[in-house]
C-alpha cells in the first residue's frame, strides 16, 4: 500500500466520523474531535508519514476547524508529564554518551556469564537497572543491549544463517520477552507509560505516583523476570550451556573502557540522586518532573552533556510532540463527553458479570487486541480510556483498574514481531523465524497473564489498591 492509498484511507475515516449523528451527552465538538483523533491513530498504524508528523497535523486540524481553542490545542506541550519524558530521553542520552550502559552490562556479563541461563540473566539485570532512566524501550534494549547480545553470539559462533540455535535464538529470545516486563515496571521505563499515566488522570482524577506505580508491578515482575529465561530455555533451548567465553568477551571490552571516567562517575552520581528523589517522591513532595529536570540541568552542569547534545537528541522532541498532542487529544474526549459515552454503552453489556470476571474480561480483551496494533502508543491512546472507563463503569477501583491496565500495555508487547520498538530489531537479527516468535510470544503472555493476575490480584489488595 502506496502513500497515497494509505492517506485516502485516513481521509475517508475522518470525513465519515466527522458527520455522524451526536449522541446523547455529547458536545458537537465531541465528534469532531473524535474524527481527528482516530484518524490520527489510523495514521499512526499505517504510517505515510512519521509518528510527529503525523500527530502535529492533527493538532493543527483541531485549532484550524475551530474544534478546540488554538491554546487548547496547544495545551498538551506545556503538560508536566511531557517533559518528564524529554528530560528522561537526555538522562538516557548521558549513558550511551558516557558508555556508562555498556560498562554497567559487561560488569554482570563477567560476574554471572559462566553458563547460558546465567548470561541470559545478567543482560536481563543490566536492562533492569537502566530501565528507570530510559523511558525508550528501543534505545534500551536496542541500542544497548542487543549490540552486546549480537556480539556475543559471533564470539560463541551462533550465526543466523548457520547456527542460530546454538546461543543466538534464546538470548534473542529471552531479552525481548525480559524487555517486555521490564517496560511495565517503571513510569519511566517505557515512553508511553506517562501518557497511560495522564490519561488515568484525566478520566479519574488519579495521580499515577512513580512509587506506587512501581510497588505495584515490583513482586509481579521480578517474578516474570525470574521465570522468562527459564521457560524460554526449556522451549529453546541452547546447544551451548556453558558461557565462560562471554566472560572473556566482557572482560576484554571492559579493558578497552579502561578505568570509569569522571563523566562516568558524574553520570552515576546524578541517575543515582535523581532516582533516589524519584522513590522518596510521596514524602518530600518535589514533582517528579522537577526532579528529572534538575537532573539535567546537573548533568549541562557537570558537562556530561552539552547543549548541542540536548538540540540533537531527536527522540526527545519527537517524542514531545507525538506525546503532547496525544495527551491533549484524549483530554479533550474526556471533556467534550466521548468517553463517558464510550464506556457508558459497553459497560451495559458486561455489567451483569461479577466485578472481577468483567475486569479480567475487559484486561484479556485489551491485552489480545494487540495483535492489530504496531505501536503500544497508538494502542494505549486508541483503547485505554475506552477500557478504563468500562472497568471502573463495572465496579472497579480506579486504581485498581488503571494500573492493570497500565501493566497490561506493555506486556501485550510479547505477541508479535511488530508489537513495539525493538521488537523488529530483535526479530530482524534472524535467529528466529515468525512462526516460532509468535508461538513464543503467545505462551509467555499466558505466562504474564497468569503471574499479573494470579500473584498481581491479592498483592495488590496486599497493597492497598483495592
């Protein structure tokens, strides 16, 4: 499908829903605002253009057909949670700057990689440990990890033509899948989740904390993150078991580094406070915005970055503005009435289940109508207030409903090969053929969905959440 099919197709998806009959309870602008908005997300899974691209010209639809005030639509640039993500994409950028990642991984891959599943687990605590201070998914797990990954598997000669199965296929594997649940567990560890956030805010009046969020996914996801390389060992499993030669590879990289540098040092110092402040956020009060933007502002300080680092770092603004615009959009379907209406008529068709059987219901559908969607930040914006407005429309604790479904959009990312960023980097390498990605990818959402509801339920309730 060419550009200009692709473009046809949005336009005739916008002109139909901007003359549809307005239902009862909502705001004539309700609707239009609705034409814009999915027509926004039917570009984000076609793509002509780029993500930015595409999300800025519907911002300048909703001021040019007068559906929202020109500071409406702007409204959403000047949102906390947007600069939380762009001050959390420069933090990123001081690791990869310093290599301090890259020294944080062979450090683990030295202590642990004396055979496979160790390997397999180190790379794993590697990712775990930046996740925090890396809200994008693909620069973690792509732009750190698998270089690293893709190293070793020469070193141990497991090719994707020739041997794929010898290391290649299981670390490929089982770091994709540890990504997936690495991604939920933090507000800042996946660059939709403060959008998730906002939009929680803006149906329930709910502030989304970094600490409750990451109470409530800590016992669930290490649990996943025990679990996952065991399983996909047992499912793939490696024809190497010992690894003493990833140890040598880690060990001769990190004689290359040399002794850490002071912006090393430097950049430790900073992501360490900055998290420290993150975790302690419910009692001192400092948003946590504030504290990602001191955080900067230390590391221009320090010289860690520079200034033309900041103007460079694409993903940050291009992230602002996708982000922006997607957070004044679902914003203003909630004002003008359509999501209200939304969970209202499918709320009716569920309420007579038990409040629990309904949640688990709306979460399995959510979670499997994943398979259509290539973006967890199209899928998030498109479905998530929908949804959440059906759970709590049954009964449902706000908080309990929100985070759920907050988790719940980064673990549906283990279905496809499409699903989120890294995964066609991941996919790409070809250690791994489609069929085997999908079957995997299926029985390790089984595997999160189990642990997430099985262990997640009463640890929540543990927790306080409902």
């Amino acid at each position: 499908m060419n550009i200009i099919h692709k473009l046809i197709i949005i336009f005739v998806i916008f002109i139909i829903i901007w003359f549809l009959p307005v239902p009862s309870g909502v705001e004539p602008e309700g609707i239009h605002l609705f034409a814009i908005f999915s027509a926004t997300i039917i570009g984000l899974i076609l793509k002509p253009i780029s993500m930015g691209g595409i999300v800025f010209i519907g911002v300048v639809l909703t001021a040019l057909t007068d559906t929202l005030p020109l500071r409406d639509a702007l409204s959403g640039f000047a949102n906390p949670t947007v600069w939380l993500i762009v001050s959390a994409f420069l933090i990123a950028r001081g690791f990869i700057k310093t290599g301090l990642g890259k020294r944080v991984a062979f450090i683990l891959i030295k202590a642990f990689g004396r055979k496979s599943i160790g390997l397999s687990y180190s790379l794993v605590m590697s990712e775990f440990i930046l996740s925090p201070a890396m809200p994008s998914n693909t620069a973690r797990a792509g732009g750190i990890i698998y270089p690293i990954i893709r190293s070793l598997c020469s070193a141990f000669g497991s090719e994707p033509e020739k041997s794929p199965r010898k290391i290649g296929a299981f670390l490929i594997l089982a770091q994709y899948h540890a990504d997936v649940v690495i991604s939920a567990m933090f507000l800042t560890s996946m660059a939709a989740n403060p959008l998730a956030a906002e939009i929680t805010k803006n149906i329930t009046g709910l502030e989304l904390q970094w600490t409750t969020w990451a109470l409530g996914a800590i016992v669930p996801g290490i649990l996943s993150l025990s679990l996952i390389p065991l399983v996909i060992y047992k499912l793939i499993p490696p024809e190497i078991k010992e690894s003493s030669k990833s140890r040598v590879v880690a060990d001769e990289e990190l004689q290359k580094m040399g002794k850490m540098k002071r912006p090393e040092i430097i950049m430790a110092g900073i992501f360490i406070f900055v998290l420290l402040f993150w975790i302690t956020s419910n009692f001192h009060k400092i948003n946590v915005t504030t504290i990602a933007l001191f955080g900067v502002g230390l590391m221009l300080i320090f010289g860690v970055i520079n200034w033309s680092d900041v103007l460079s770092e694409k993903g940050a603004w291009d992230a602002m503005i996708w982000f922006g615009g997607l957070v004044m959009m679902a914003g203003g379907l909630y004002n003008l009435g359509i999501i209200e209406w939304f969970g209202d008529t499918i709320s009716n068709y569920i309420s007579y289940l038990p409040m629990t059987f309904a949640l688990i219901l709306t979460l399995l559908i959510y979670f499997y109508s994943h398979y259509g969607f290539a973006s967890m930040t199209a899928h998030i914006t498109a479905l998530l207030p929908v949804f959440l407005a059906v759970a709590i429309g049954v009964g449902t604790p706000p908080l309990l409903a929100a985070l759920a479904l907050a988790y719940f959009s980064n673990l549906n990312a283990s279905l496809t090969h499409y699903a989120t960023g890294p995964a066609p980097i991941y996919f790409n390498a070809g250690f791994v053929d489609q069929i085997t990605w999908w079957k995997i990818g299926f029985l390790i959402s089984v595997l999160n969905i189990i642990i997430w509801v099985g262990i997640g339920f009463p640890y929540w309730k543990l927790c306080g959440f409902w």
